[in-house]
C-alpha cells in the first residue's frame, strides 16, 4: 500500500490543479472574436454623390457568436462601415 499512497496523492494534486484552473479562466472568458458582415439591397431613392448601384455594406466584429434568435443590444469590438456609420 505504501507504493500506491504517492500515486494517489499525485493524483488528487492534479484533479486539484485542474478544477482551480477551469474556475481561474473559464470557456466563457475564452471566446473566439466574431465578425459578422450586411451587405443591403441597391439604393431606389438617391441625392447628392449616391447612385442606384450603391448599397450598404457594415462589418461588425463581437466578442464572441451571438445567440440564436438574439434581440438586444451588444457591444462591439470593431464596426465598419465604408461610406460612414454611427454606433
């Protein structure tokens, strides 16, 4: 039995040492960036330097994938819109 105490041991150390990392830095902490890009359908009124074959286009970047069927506000990392856009 003498042999088997340090194994034993050594084993609950790591359990140990796995369970305090996991609470340390959890998956949610971890999330992969995403971005997300719209591009909308040509313009049909315009003025001033637009033209019917313009359109939108945005990028949004996020800190991690939305939910499915999201409704909400979100806060992103990096939005980009060629022709100019506001927050």
């Amino acid at each position: 039995m003498k042999t088997l105490l340090p194994a034993a041991i050594r084993r609950s150390l790591m359990f140990t040492a796995v369970v305090a990392l996991s609470l340390a830095y959890p998956a949610s902490v971890q999330a992969v960036p995403t971005t997300y890009q719209y591009t909308g359908n040509p313009f049909t009124e315009v003025s001033g330097p637009y033209t019917t074959s313009m359109f939108v286009t945005a990028m949004v970047t996020l800190a991690g994938p939305l939910p499915p069927n999201f409704i909400g506000p979100s806060s992103p990392r990096l939005l980009h819109c060629p022709m100019g856009c506001k927050p």
